[in-house]
C-alpha cells in the first residue's frame, strides 16, 4: 500500500499522490540533477535554469520513497561541476555522481572527481554545449580516459544522443573500453518502440554484457502524455525483456525540458512498475543494478 498522500506539492513535481508500491529499501534514482543559484550558469546557455537545491529533492525523495540517488551535471553549467559537487557533499554516501568535462580533462582532475564520489562522464549529443559540437571523437577520447580509471568503482561514459545518432555511432559505442550508460530510453519514438532501428542498436548493446540503459524521461517522446504514457509500454517492456540486469530507472527531476507543472514523478514510479511487470524485476532495477552499476553497497 502506498503511503499517505502529501498536504504539500514537492517543488516541480505535479500531485499530491504517492508512488502505488512502496519502494524498497535502497531504491535508487539514477537520474536528476541539481540547480543551484549560489552557481553560476554557463555563458552559452540561454534559458534561466530552475530554482531545484538539494533541499527540494529531498522532499521527492520523501515523496517516492528512494534514498540513493545520481546527480547528472546538467547542460546548464557547461563543464563546472561545482554544483554536483556540492550536493554530492550534501546527499553523503547514498549518492554518485556523472560529470561534464572537456575531452582535454587531466587524469588529476578526473582522480579529484572520482574522491568526491564522481563515477561517469556524460557526452552529450543533443543538449547546446559550451564547446560547441560533440563528436564522436570527443567520445572516444574521454572513453579512453575513463578506462585509466578502471580502478575506480563504477566508472563509465554515459551518453544521451538522438535515436538517429545511436544508429549513427553504434561503431563507436560498440567498441569503447569502459562501460556505456544510454541515457533516456535512447530517445526512441514510443509509435516505432521495439521496431525501431535505434532499439536494434540498442540490443545488440545490452546483449555485450557492458551496456545499460536508463529508463528515464518517457515524457520526452510519449504522445500520450501522463499519468499513464501508455504509448511507451512495448519500448519498456521490451527493454526490461531484453536486458532485465542492465536497467536503471530515473526521475529526470527537475523535468527541465517540460513545461512547468507538467510532469508528476508518483506517475512516473507507477510506469517503471507498468514497464517491469512484477515486483521482483522492478527491486532489480531500483536496487540491485544501480548498487551494480555504481557501486552501492548491497542491502539487505
């Protein structure tokens, strides 16, 4: 049974309604980001970010019942990770971190990331970026430099791209020496869903055994929209299908590329359940394989 509705909206959380199914103990977020006004936004981004601190998250991890968390270095700070860093230092040992860094990164400054809990670089292809255009170059450049990481719990290249750009660089993705991480369901259209080239790419990813996906941002694609994003059930179910040990599951909080008041995060609790199918596979991907992927320790 789910626990008792709120008596006050989490800030950028639509509802008052709980998740259906009390999470487990460990349940992982493995992915949102945080914004902080006492950091300073990149020169190259044009939009105000939100008002979301470390304090309003905690009211969602209340709200859904997670206690361990990723924090994802948004587009918004360009290659400054001091805002991650700082709720890192605030979120303590139930949280990880994914940075962004320029492909000219010093081992140093990747070694001083990974002590304050950093364990991925994310590339991203779709988002502007301070540097201009990501390239598969850059990719592979910054994959090479995690794997002089390799001793470090957890490290691997998180990439968020266009389903086109998956089938464009699968290549690429398919032969980097550390682990991959593909961000939101890889963008793909819920009306293609597993027919999709994209979702091919993907599972050929997965099959390798060094591939995850994160179920994440369903809204950013769905026709539907929510509570139920009913479009993207067979593109979950087929995932979870796929690759059941290879899955996370992400809030995307604060839902910046959606409309304000738009995005209600119990909603999106209830579709991992929906995507899962039971109990037992939904624990894996709240549990098991974010405590895998970035290293976690187990839980009872």
């Amino acid at each position: 049974m789910p626990l008792p509705a709120l008596t006050t909206p989490v800030p950028h959380s639509v509802g008052l309604n709980r998740p259906q199914r009390l999470l487990p103990p460990g349940a992982c977020d493995s992915h949102m980001h945080i914004f902080d006004a006492r950091f300073a936004q990149s020169a190259h981004w044009p939009r105000t970010p939100p008002d979301a601190p470390v304090a309003a998250y905690r009211q969602l991890q209340q709200r859904l019942g997670s206690t361990r968390t990723v924090v994802v270095t948004p587009s918004t700070y360009g290659t400054d990770n001091a805002c991650t860093l700082d709720a890192l230092y605030q979120l303590g040992d139930d949280a990880r971190g994914v940075a962004v860094v320029d492909p000219r990164v010093s081992d140093a400054e990747l070694a001083r990331l990974a002590a304050r809990r950093v364990c991925g670089l994310r590339v991203n292809f779709v988002s502007p970026q301070s540097w201009g255009t990501t390239t598969a170059q850059m990719l592979s450049t910054l994959a090479g430099k995690v794997a002089r990481h390799a001793d470090c719990v957890g490290w691997h290249i998180q990439v968020f791209a266009h389903p086109e750009q998956i089938v464009a660089l699968a290549p690429v993705l398919q032969a980097l020496p550390v682990p991959l991480v593909i961000d939101h369901l890889g963008r793909i259209d819920p009306a293609e869903g597993p027919s999709a080239q994209a979702f091919g790419v993907l599972r050929r990813l997965l099959d390798s055994g060094n591939t995850w996906v994160k179920l994440s941002g369903a809204y950013m694609r769905s026709a539907v929209r929510g509570p139920s994003y009913a479009d993207t059930l067979p593109l979950g179910q087929a995932l979870v299908r796929a690759a059941p040990s290879h899955l996370v599951w992400g809030s995307d909080w604060p839902h910046t590329t959606e409309a304000p008041g738009t995005v209600n995060d119990a909603d999106l609790v209830d579709l991992l359940r929906a995507w899962a199918g039971s109990d037992a596979a939904m624990d894996r991907i709240l549990v098991d394989n974010p405590a895998r992927l970035y290293g976690f320790d187990a839980t009872s």
